[in-house]
C-alpha cells in the first residue's frame, strides 16, 4: 500500500460563487455557492435533472459557466481549461484503453506529459488499489469492480487537487457497488484527496461521504452530514428523497413546554420546537417509517410519545431484514412503518386492527405546501427502500 498521503501533494479546497448555468428555455444551475473543503469526501446528491452532473461539468471545465465564479486551491479556474485544471475524472464507464496492459492505462496520462518514473509510479497507484497482480492484464480480463479501480488508480497517479466521481459505480450490481463504496472510502482517507462525488443513489451519498448536498431544480435544498440530513430533514423534498417519511399536514395549536402542538385530521400530535423549521401556521409533522412502533393494542397515553389510530394493515412486505406495513389511519392516509425481523417475518397480518407511536423526539416539522388538503406522504426513495430498520411490532 502507498505510504498514506503520498498522493496529496496537491489536495485544495473547491469554491463556487453565486454559478449559473443556463440553457435555451432551461436554468440547469441556480446561483449556486458552494465549498468542498481540501480532503474530504463530499456528495451532490439528487435526482435526474437536478444539476449536479452539470455542476460536475462545470468544476471539469466541460462546461462555461453563465455567471459565477469557481476557485480551486485559492485559484480561479473559471477561464481555464479542462487540461489546465488540477482536476481528474473518474467515469461511470471507465473509459479504459482495451488494447493496453492496466499498467499502461495507469502510466498513461505521467507518460503524455513526460513525468519521470512513469511505471514506478502506475505500480504505486495500482498497489494502492490494490490490482498490482493484474498490472499486466489486459481490462477485459477484469471484473467490472476491478477495471473501476483501475480507473481510480489512472485518476489517483496524476495526483489531482480534485478528483471528481461521475455516478461511478452506477454499472456495477448490487453486491459489488457495496463493495466498492467502502473501497472508495478507504482510498479516499489513505490518499488524502479531495473527492467530489455525484450520484442519484442516496445509499450510496450516505454510505461514503462526509458531507452531502442534496440538490434540486438547480439549487442546494439542505447540506450537512448523512446523520444530520437523515435524521433531521429541512425540506419535504429532503425527508423524502434521502430515505423515506410520512408527512402528517397540521395546524400548529400552541405550545408545551419545549413542544409544539399540531392538530391533524387524525388527532393532536407534538414536535419539539427545536426540530421544527416553522412553529406557527400549517406544518408537516414528520416520522421516519423505522420510528415508528404497531400496537395491536390500545396504548395507554404517556408523555414523550405520540399515537395514531386506530387503523389497518393494508399490505404487508417482507424483505429479510425488515418488513414494510402500510397502515391506513382515518385523517392520516396510509402510514408506513418499518419492523425489524428480529424474531422471524411479520408478526401482523392485513387487516388487523393496530394503532402507531412514536417517541416525540424522533419527529420533526417542515413547513406546510401552499395548496390546502396536503395528504401524508410516504413516498420511498430509491436505493434505500431495503434498507436495514429498527422498528418493532407488539
């Protein structure tokens, strides 16, 4: 393995100041500011369409931007060139020479420029990935998750200031992209750099980076840690993208102590103010799906938590590590709950009768949509609908 941070000779910090980019009809880019400090590993994550590939191909300089400026290590590159910027890419499809050996495509690049040493420092690149046996290979001899390291060590050897990740792992399955996200990782802390990864996969935003973005229509909706954004979500969009919720649309009351009290169609629920973005008017009341627990019995009132109910099961998912109920609740709609299999499969049958609650401290509130009659939403989210859950049925 290459001796840590030997590939960090020029790790800089990414700037970008109030950038615009806007097509024929089409903003793709809106007035974005954003910092990706020197050495970390940070997400944009959104759906297709959001701008985040485009903001990639900004920082590449594929694209100009309309307006703005983007600084790297205190530079402005906004003019220049995509061969003059410190930066590489690495892409979804690798892009690897098929007629040379891996250790050639690593040299590649030292070689055109005329760096000394080339080979000995491909071989380096490829120890760091750990592919030094393959380095004669040809990349059709290599699985999918081995030429993507490949394209990594290719990338690494140029030792970037940025090394940007275009949706990387997007043609690999399932196993192997989980694989290779804790590899990403690694490598990223071993060699220092600066990573700026783009992907629509929430898993795998959360899984890898230090700081995530979620973007959408061209802007940042929320930043933060993936704990921070999972747990504590700012927009409807945010609660709803990066992982799943229910959304409950309520009037705010009064308050209790250090609560907020909200008046659904399905009864009166609380929220500490704290994690509340508006505490006055209409508000969505907000509970991951794994917060939630499914009574088959009428709960006793307690303080601290919150009941809905009563209501039924109207479909039951098993999924191995947990199973999905959809409870219809007069007032509330359809509530998904997440139960972890700890003792077998489902434990309820469609059609029981049960009620649902939830500490009040896991809940949060947004603000309300501008239409009236907003109904609970329960959307799941790509990439983490089979996610591991810690709700509990009794």
């Amino acid at each position: 393995m290459a001796t840590p941070g030997s590939f960090a000779e020029r790790g800089a910090d990414l700037r970008l100041d109030q950038i615009t980019k806007s097509f024929p009809g089409h903003t793709a880019v809106d007035s974005l500011d954003l910092t990706v400090p020197a050495g970390s590993f940070f997400a944009l994550l959104g759906p297709s369409g959001c701008g985040k590939t485009t903001t990639l191909r900004l920082v590449a300089g594929l694209e100009e931007p309309t307006s703005g400026t983007i600084t790297l290590g205190g530079k402005d590159v906004t003019d220049t060139k995509p061969y003059q910027r410190p930066v590489n890419t690495v892409f979804q499809n690798y892009a690897l020479f098929p007629h040379m050996s891996v250790v050639d495509n690593v040299a590649f690049g030292l070689k055109r420029r005329r760096i000394a040493d080339p080979m000995t420092k491909a071989m380096e690149a490829l120890r760091l990935v750990e592919l030094e046996g393959s380095a004669s290979k040809r990349p059709a001899q290599l699985s999918g998750g081995m030429q993507q390291r490949v394209a990594l060590a290719r990338a690494i050897v140029n030792r970037p200031a940025l090394l940007l990740l275009d949706e990387p792992l997007g043609a690999l399955d399932l196993k192997l992209r989980h694989q290779m996200q804790l590899e990403l990782k690694s490598i990223q802390a071993e060699v220092g750099l600066t990573f700026l990864h783009v992907t629509h996969d929430q898993e795998e935003a959360m899984t890898m980076a230090d700081t995530v973005a979620v973007m959408n229509g061209g802007r940042i909706e929320q930043m933060g840690s993936p704990q921070e954004l999972y747990e504590l979500p700012r927009t409807a969009f945010v609660a709803n993208f990066l992982g799943q919720s229910n959304l409950l649309d309520g009037e705010v009351t009064g308050t209790d102590g250090d609560l907020l009290v909200v008046r659904t169609d399905a009864g009166s629920l609380a929220v500490p103010t704290a994690r509340a973005v508006t505490t006055t008017g209409r508000v969505l009341v907000g509970v991951r799906p794994e917060k939630l627990k499914v009574r088959t019995a009428e709960p006793t009132p307690e303080a601290g938590r919150n009941i809905l109910g009563p209501g039924h099961v109207v479909d039951v998912s098993f999924s191995g590590v947990s199973t999905q109920y959809l409870v219809e609740v007069p007032g509330a709609g359809r509530v998904a709950v997440f139960a972890q299999n700890s003792k077998g499969g489902p434990r309820v049958a469609r059609g029981t009768e049960v009620w649902l609650t939830w500490g009040v401290d896991h809940g949060f509130g947004l603000e309300a949509p501008p239409a009236s009659g907003a109904t609970p939403t329960t959307q799941p989210a790509p990439g983490l609908q089979s996610a591991p859950t810690v709700g509990a049925v009794a």
